[in-house]
C-alpha cells in the first residue's frame, strides 16, 4: 500500500486509517521518533503523542479531517521512544474512496531552518533588489553627466563647437523651410594673453567662467551659447535680424566691462552677421568672425557688422 517512493521521501510521512491506526510510515518519521517503520505499523497513532496531542488530535484534528478532508499546518506535540517531546507542524488531507488519511509532518526544528533560510533568502533579494536599484541611479546620473560634458565645454559649461554647429544647422533648416531670420554673434576678450601672462593662467580660467555665467544670466534661453575656442565665444540669436543682434550684442558689451573676476576685469570685441541666401551655416559664422576681426583692428571694444 505504499510506495518505495513515499518510503524514502525526505519529510516525515505516515498514513493512517479513519480510526487512526498507524498504516504505514517511512523511513524520515520513524527516525524522527526513534523507531523502526515496524514498531510503528499497526499501531495507533495515540502511540506516538503525548497527552495533549492526543486530545488536539481526537478533539479537533480528527473531526476537522471527516468534515473538511484536510487540514493545513496545525502545531502538535508528538513524543519521541525515549519520551522527549518532538514538535511539529501538522498537515493531513483524507484520501477518496480508500478513507487513508496521508499525513505530511514538518520538524518545527526543521520548519524554524526553513524561514530562517527564506528570510536570510528574502534579505539577499531585498539587498540585491536595492543595490541593483542604487547602481541604476547611478548609471543614469553617470550617464547624464557623460551626455552632458559630450555637449559642453569643460571649462565654461557651455556648449562645445560640435553641438553648437548642430544646433546651428536645425536652425538654418528652420530658416530654409519658413524664412525665420537669425544673426551670429562672435565675441574675444581683448588681450587675453596679458590677463594669462599678469595674472596666470588659472585667473585666465577664472575670466572665461565668469564671462561664460554672465552670458547665461544675460542672453535668454532661446539663444544657443557655446565656447567656440580659447577666449572666443558664439551666440545664435534666433528671430534676431543684424540691427536686433547688434544691440544686444552691444549692450552685453557694456555690461561686461562693469564686471570684475577677483580684480580683474576685461573688455570684448564682436561680429554680428546675419543670415541670409544663399549663404550656408559656415559663411555666416565666417562672416561674423570677419566683423570680430574688423573690431579688433579698429579699436577693440566694440561690435562691428
């Protein structure tokens, strides 16, 4: 009636009839009571239960299975040979037509391992689960800090000359697909080389960061700044025409020369050019940088168209 399988199965097992006799247990139950599967076979399953298992069992356990079929992880107190209590979880289920009643037994000892192992489980995942959530934070932050210093300029924090001429050329299509004016403006601080030679090269970095913040608190949002290369500076005006673009331009000039870098302050030249057909991209910014050039030679100080 059983099987060699249910013989060897690792969890105490012991089948019983409706009137509790001991059909047939395996090897894991025996040895968990201190028997031999022979001493208990035949027996009642009283036998093996001190006194209040046997009231539990014939009380609530024995009726709940006639009614219900099944019951599910009861706590019982079985007894040993040498009569040390074993506790256990209890789980029996009746078996149609034959009336066996198949009981599945856990070791509390056992069960006790068993949520220690699944909380032990549950707080590597829980530790996994976070640490895998705090690496993706930090890849998204490493990888917005990446895209940004691949757009930006190091020093200024505006943007570099690749992203700038990108941007310039979106808006050339703009400007060939509806006729949107805008205007280039190139600035250079004058004499530079005598603020890095007077002062060092690091009070030279100081000016191009200063100069770089005031030209984000001056231009608004819809302009495009960028360092286009050592001291020199572009801006994209959009829906700016050369009159527009050259008193903004003008005016940024003036407020620069009231500004001071730990002492230091300095004036800028700029070219304003326009863009217009059947120019390209890199005739405007040409033609700007010609106008720079032109107020440098005439003077420094000024804007030129």
């Amino acid at each position: 009636m059983i099987s060699k399988h249910w013989e060897e199965a690792i969890a105490p097992l012991v089948a019983l009839s409706y009137e509790g006799d001991i059909i047939g247990v395996n090897h894991a139950f025996a040895e968990m009571l201190g028997y031999s599967t022979d001493e208990l076979t035949q027996q009642h399953i009283e036998k093996v239960m001190d006194n209040g298992a046997k009231f539990v069992f014939n009380s609530i356990l024995y009726p709940k299975l006639r009614m219900e079929k099944k019951i599910q992880e009861i706590y019982l107190t079985l007894q040993h040979k040498n009569r040390e209590p074993i506790y256990v979880i209890f789980n029996a289920q009746v078996i149609e037509p034959e009336h066996i009643i198949h009981c599945f037994v856990v070791p509390m000892s056992q069960r006790m391992e068993y949520v220690k192992e699944i909380r032990a489980i549950n707080k590597v995942l829980k530790e996994t689960a976070e640490e895998k959530t705090r690496l993706h934070e930090e890849l998204v932050i490493v990888n917005r800090e990446l895209k940004f210093y691949a757009e930006r300029d190091f020093l200024t924090k505006l943007y570099n000359r690749r992203i700038f001429m990108k941007k310039a050329e979106q808006t050339y299509e703009k400007f060939q697909q509806s006729n949107r004016l805008f205007s280039f403006c190139i600035l250079d601080v004058d004499f530079f080389k005598q603020v890095n030679d007077q002062y060092g090269h690091h009070m030279g970095d100081e000016v191009l960061m200063g100069l770089a913040e005031e030209m984000r608190n001056y231009f608004d949002s819809s302009c495009t700044l960028a360092r286009f290369g050592g001291e020199e500076f572009i801006i994209l005006l959009p829906d700016k025409n050369e009159k527009e673009a050259y008193e903004i331009a003008d005016q940024f000039r003036e407020r620069v020369k009231l500004q001071s870098w730990h002492g230091v302050s300095v004036t800028i030249s700029l070219g304003v050019n326009m863009v217009s057909y059947p120019s390209e991209v890199s005739d405007i910014i040409v033609g700007a940088d010609r106008a720079l050039y032109k107020a440098k030679a005439n003077g420094r100080d000024q804007v030129m168209l």
